[in-house]
C-alpha cells in the first residue's frame, strides 16, 4: 500500500511540473503586468497610524499566585518540577 501511495505522489508531481513547464507565457505575462504598475512615490512620508488602546479595571480583582516545587514521578525516575496555583483575590 505504501509503495502505491508514493507512486501516485510522484506521478501527481510529475503531471505539476510538466504542467510548469508547457506554460512559459503565464510567468511572461505576470512580469508584463509587473512591469506596467504605476510607479509609487518613494519621497512622501509614508506615516503609519498605531492604535491606542486604553484598558481601565472594572473590578477590584487581581491575581495572586503561589509556587512551589513539586515531585512528578516519571518511567525515567523521580522529578522535580516547578508548580504554580493562581486564584483571583480581591484588592
């Protein structure tokens, strides 16, 4: 089943690249159109507007977060790793 999936793999790549190949007027007429665009003005200052985003708290809520480290017991032996709980407390 392998060996038939491949084939078709490269016969699909096959019929794509002779498909590339038989059509050179599609990239000539794709650089005409290039070359036909008008040209832009490279001395206007182009100025790129950045939004502003202004975030207000709506509540009196804020999180607070305890570590520590814990065991993890793993095929390899015995781990220790970083923890973290994190839970909304109130201001």
């Amino acid at each position: 089943m392998r060996g038939t999936t491949m084939a078709r793999l490269m016969a699909a790549l096959g019929l794509g690249l002779a498909a590339l190949l038989t059509q050179p007027g599609a990239d000539m007429q794709a650089r005409a159109q290039a070359s036909t665009r008008q040209p832009t003005n490279v001395t206007a200052p182009q100025r790129r507007r950045v939004p502003h985003i202004t975030v207000y708290p709506l509540s009196n809520y804020y999180r607070e977060c305890a570590f520590a480290l814990g065991i993890e017991h793993r095929p390899s032996g015995d781990v220790i790793t970083p923890r973290q709980h994190c839970w909304w407390a109130l201001r």
